[in-house]
C-alpha cells in the first residue's frame, strides 16, 4: 500500500473547503525542501470542477488532492491519536472538524 511507504506526516484542522488547498500549499513547501515524495490530503469531495473529467484526466492536477478517508486513513481515530477534538456531527449546530494531512519521505 502507497500510504505503508511513509514514516512522517503532518496532521493539521482546518476550515471546511480548505482543507486541500493548504494541503497543496503545504505539500510544494515540503516538496521544495527536499522530500520529494510529499503527498497531500484533504477533506470531503473534490469541488474543483462542476462535473468530474476523471476518464479524460484531471483538468486541475496542480490542484486537485484526495481526501483522507478516501484513501482509508480513519480519519476519527488519526485525529484523536494526535490530540485533536473530533466528533460525528449529529445536528447542524454541532461543531464541524475537518483534517488534511501532507505525507513526508
């Protein structure tokens, strides 16, 4: 499995559509400082574009970042391993936590 092949990640929270974009920003930032197997993850689904171009090939690569639980991180049990407040959300009032992570080797 490709997430095996890592030792080191940074875990951070942040707002509910922003989650990839900081990922993406972190990710170069690590990438540039040498670890160029860095690799980031978001949040939820991808809203980049309207409708998905998946079989044509993504029209947002620079951009574009998969969501930690679509890789089969627990998100839940991550978050709580490393101190962070997160909770299933049973009404709209209850508070939202979203995580991203960036993968270092």
């Amino acid at each position: 499995m490709v997430l095996d092949s890592y030792n080191r990640a940074i875990l951070f929270e942040g707002e509910r559509h922003g989650t990839k974009a900081i990922a993406v920003k972190m990710e170069r930032e690590v990438f540039l400082s040498g670890y160029h197997k860095a690799f980031g993850l978001g949040a939820g689904p991808c809203r980049l574009c309207n409708t998905c171009a998946f079989g044509e090939g993504c029209r947002y690569p620079d951009e574009a970042r998969p969501a930690m639980e679509a890789c089969g991180i627990d998100v839940f049990a991550t978050a709580r391993k490393h101190g962070f407040t997160i909770n299933v959300v049973k009404t709209y009032s209850d508070p939202q936590h979203y995580f991203g992570l960036v993968l270092i080797e």
